[in-house]
C-alpha cells in the first residue's frame, strides 16, 4: 500500500497548528486524517531544519555572486576567441 502525500503548504499549516498549542498532536491528526506520529514528526523536522530557511537567502546569493562571475569569464574567453579567429584569419 502506497503512503499518502501530504502537500508541504498542508505540512506547514499543521506544524503551525501543532506550535500554538491549542490542540494535543492527536487531536490535530484526527482534525487532518493524519497519524499523530506525523504530527510529531512535521513539527521536529521544522524546529530543527527552521534556521535553514534563513540560511538560504546567503546561498542564493553566493550562487547568484558565482553566476555573475562566470558569465564575466566568458565574456573575456568569447572577446579572445575573436581575437585569434581575426588573427588566424588575417595571418592564414
């Protein structure tokens, strides 16, 4: 038997349920149709990877910075690479 798929944005609006403390992890999973083991599960997976989130703003700019700099490097190679078939071309 194939395990149901929970969307992540369903995921998020239980863990966030699960925070405010209003409702125990089985009342949630019985609200949802859930086992309450995934409930507890959701809910650690976010306290522990949440900072991750953060992190990722300076990733995407690391990346974005590398991009930049690779796209400079070949525009020089493509500037050369004229140069000598101008060269080659003159001379051959």
């Amino acid at each position: 038997m194939a395990r149901k798929q929970y969307s992540p944005k369903l995921k998020f609006q239980i863990v966030l349920e699960a925070l405010s403390g209003e409702k125990t992890p089985g009342q949630i999973a019985k609200q949802y149709g859930i086992h309450p083991n995934s409930v507890v599960l959701w809910k650690k997976t976010f306290l522990e990877q949440g900072p991750d989130l953060f992190a990722q703003d300076s990733t995407v700019k690391e990346y974005e910075r590398r991009i930049a700099e690779l796209e400079q490097l070949l525009g020089k190679k493509e500037v050369e690479i004229a140069l000598l078939k101008n060269f080659l071309g003159q001379n051959g």
